[in-house]
C-alpha cells in the first residue's frame, strides 16, 4: 500500500512523495525481511559428549554410558536457536531405542543451559520426558502433562509465536502446551540419559508426522474468526470502497458499483462525516479517469496534451516533479516498444534538463539504463517496465489535480482515499502488536493479506 514518512506541503512535495515511491519500484515492491537462519543439525561442539554420541549425519544422537548419578545427562541443541519470524516452529524426534530406563526428552533450552542437565529443569528451559510423560518447565519438579513415550513413537515439539505458546506431540497428535515465559534464543534440545537409548531428529529434513501446515492453517482460521466476529455495518465498508473509486478517478466502475447498491445499502457520505463537501471528492472526475485510461495504455504524450488543456498551471512548471514523472515514463514507454534511436533524442531534450538536480539524478539514470540491457525487463532497472510504475504516475497526476482544488484544504487527502488510511492504520497497528510480542511471529504484510483473500 502507499506509504511515506512525511507529509506533503506542497505541490511539489506531494510529487516528490511519488517520485520516491517510484524509486522504490512501485507500490507492489516486494517488502523482504532478513532470512533466518533455521536450525539443521546437532551441536556436535555444545554437547555433553562424554554421555553421548552423534553420528557423522549430526542429526542421531546415542546413550553410550552408564549414568551414575542425576548429573549424568546426555545432552545436545541444534546448531541454531529456533527462527521466531513465523507463525510456529516445529522440530520432531523418533525414538529408535528407549534403551534401559527411557529417559528421554525433548524441549527447549537457551544458549547458556547447563549441558549436563535435562531440559526443564533448569531456568529458561522447558522439557517433555518420556519416562514419566511429566512436563519439566524451570525447575526440577515435573508437572502432569501427557502420555510417556518409548521404542518407536515420534515426538515433537514447538513454539506458537501468536499464542506464545510452547507444545508438545506424540504421534502426531498435540499432548499439551505450556504458556512460553522463557527469553532470548532457544535452541531445540534432546537428552538421552540411560544406556542404549537411541534417538533420531527431524529438523524439517523430511516430512513431519505431525500435520504442521494444518496446525498452521488452524491458527491463523482462529484470528480470522476473532476478526471476523467484529461488526461492521454494510453502508460503512460501501462508503469506504466508494471513496476509493471516487478518489483515483475510477468513474464507470463507480457508476457500476453505486447501481448495484442502490437497492440494498443505505447510503452514507464518509467525506461528509469527515468535514468535507461531497462535491469536493467528485472534482474533477471524469478528466481525472480520462487520464488515467490513457497514462495506463502508455499514451503518455495524449495524458501531457490534456493537461495542458484543462490544467495548463499543472505542466507550467516543465521541471515539475510531475511533469518529470511523465517525462521518464515517455522515455520508458519509447524503450517498451522498442523505439531505442527515439528513446535517446527524447532523453537528450527532455531528462537531461533534470541531469545534475537533486532528487531527480538517480531515477534519471535507472531510466536511461534501460538502453543498456538486450533484455530489459530482466535487468535490475526492468521494474519500470512493470504496470505498476504506469499506476505510479497516473496516482502522480490524480493527486496533482486534485490539489489544484481551490477549496482542497488538506493536501494529505490528496494522497490517499480513505480505505487506505484505515489500511494504513491496521498496518501500524498489526506492526505495535508484534513489536509489544518481541518482534516475534510473522510479519505483517498488507499485499499479502489482501491478496490471500482474507481481509
């Protein structure tokens, strides 16, 4: 969605807040967070090897000794603390041998855990043990929790970074959770601690026996349905995609929509509750669409005669942050059809004026770099060949008209309709939320929830 971390106070400024939007690559950018790095194998280095062995895959761990006291714990973490920007991480364990006394477990455990300890029982760790199906969570006294496990039973366990939730498996099958009060990193941890006890693990090698993406599926069904149980009244959501059309011009689709609920929604005026005079939102409407129809064909010198018959104080200023957008995307629509000798006396009459001017010499040259490339679309510069960057100067355009309104009062209005406030707002909102959570758990992405079709 649009965003900018300024607010414009002029004209110019308005069109500068577009110019970095096409800087950036369009409104669809894609917005990447830094990869985690998830855990895919055992600490061979981190372990308390004189109690066990890891064989060479790193990833099966046996009980060689004969433990004589509490202390005698055989205990490996993965190489890498679990990745918390997700919904939930999930490792799993099979049990090959219970060996003579089926002390294993399998949980959670920090950085600095005591590696001759069973996970559980020391702060910050949190552990399922099979020999008594006990819960050990910060201390050495267990807790009723599931069913014991053995030879052949695959166990797991996770963490549910919406829930902060940390539970366990058995088979497949959810035994318990425990809320998650443990800080910092947590590497996956397992400990075998009586003779013969063998167990492999499943760091997401291979196929899961729990049904993780169901799992997955079912919390995010569960903030869905607690979203879903918020009312809001019909004319509301009407007005709101109303005042999107109006805003970008979008005339027959808004004829269309106000027929169809003519007869089922009562109407409301958001612009009205807000202050502003109906008339306002429909300024300039149906040269608005015409010029939107025709930047988005690509006919960029039919869009420039038109403003210059309506809006001759829009173009007046040739070295106009909008006039340069439109300028860069007639040199960008000359290299999509392939009209390269046209391209260059373009660029040389019309974007070397803004050669050497701050704010516009670096987008100048992506557009000119297009002539590099055999194959444009493929190059680094190829995201001002895509639809969206059309869009961005078509947005240029309708909020520079709509900002030559004399009873315009708030050039902010100009940018964005106000569906897209509210969007703007859930989006600051849903980023506190998780920021409040530790930084934990997914990443909001509005693109994302609006075109999964849940929002």
């Amino acid at each position: 969605m649009k965003s900018s971390n300024h607010t414009p106070s002029n004209t110019q400024d308005l069109g500068f807040y577009f110019l970095e939007l096409a800087r950036l690559g369009g409104y669809r950018r894609r917005i990447e967070e830094d990869e985690e790095e998830s855990p895919t194998e055992l600490n061979t280095i981190n372990c308390s090897g004189g109690f066990l062995v890891v064989a060479p895959d790193k990833l099966s761990v046996k009980y060689t000794s004969v433990n004589l006291h509490g202390y005698d714990v055989g205990v490996v973490q993965a190489n890498k603390p679990a990745p918390v920007k997700r919904l939930v991480y999930y490792f799993e364990i099979f049990v090959i041998n219970a060996g003579c006394k089926g002390q294993i477990a399998i949980g959670f455990t920090s950085e600095n855990f005591k590696m001759r300890r069973q996970p559980g029982w020391e702060a910050n760790s949190c552990g399922y043990h099979g020999d008594d199906g006990m819960l050990y969570h910060g201390h050495g006294k267990g807790e009723p929790f599931g069913p014991t496990y053995t030879t052949g039973d695959t166990v797991g366990g996770g963490i549910n970074y919406a829930s902060q939730e940390i539970f366990f498996t058995k088979n497949g099958q959810i035994v318990g959770k425990v809320h998650k009060d443990m800080k910092g990193p947590l590497f996956p941890t397992i400990a075998v601690h009586s003779q013969n006890e063998e167990v492999h693990v499943n760091l997401g090698q291979k196929n899961f026996v729990f049904e993780l993406k169901e799992y997955e599926a079912q919390e995010r069904m569960k903030q869905q349905m607690t979203i879903e149980k918020l009312s809001l009244p019909p004319n509301v959501s009407y007005g709101l995609v109303r005042s999107y059309l109006l805003h970008y011009g979008y005339e027959d689709t808004l004829s269309s929509f106000d027929l169809a609920s003519k007869s089922t929604i009562p109407p409301i005026y958001i612009a009205q509750e807000n202050g502003f005079d109906e008339q306002d939102i429909f300024y300039a409407l149906n040269q608005r669409k015409t010029l939107r129809q025709l930047i988005r064909k690509g006919d960029i010198d039919a869009a420039i005669g038109k403003l210059h018959d309506w809006y001759p104080l829009i173009v007046q200023d040739d070295k106009s942050t909008t006039c340069f957008l439109l300028h860069c995307q007639k040199f960008i629509e000359l290299v999509r059809v392939g009209a390269l000798e046209e391209a260059v006396k373009y660029g040389r009459i019309e974007l070397a004026k803004f050669f050497g001017l701050i704010g516009f010499e670096d987008f100048v040259q992506d557009c000119v770099a297009l002539l590099a490339y055999e194959q444009p679309q493929e190059s680094s510069v190829g995201y001002l060949l895509e639809e969206s960057q059309r869009e961005i100067v078509a947005d240029t355009v309708n909020a520079t008209i709509l900002s030559s309104n004399p009873n315009a009062k708030d050039l902010h209005g100009c940018l964005h309709s106000y569906l897209e406030r509210l969007l703007r707002q859930l989006t600051a909102c849903c980023l506190e939320r998780r920021s409040l959570n530790g930084d934990q758990g997914e990443g909001f992405h509005l693109n994302q929830v609006l075109n999964s079709g849940k929002c």
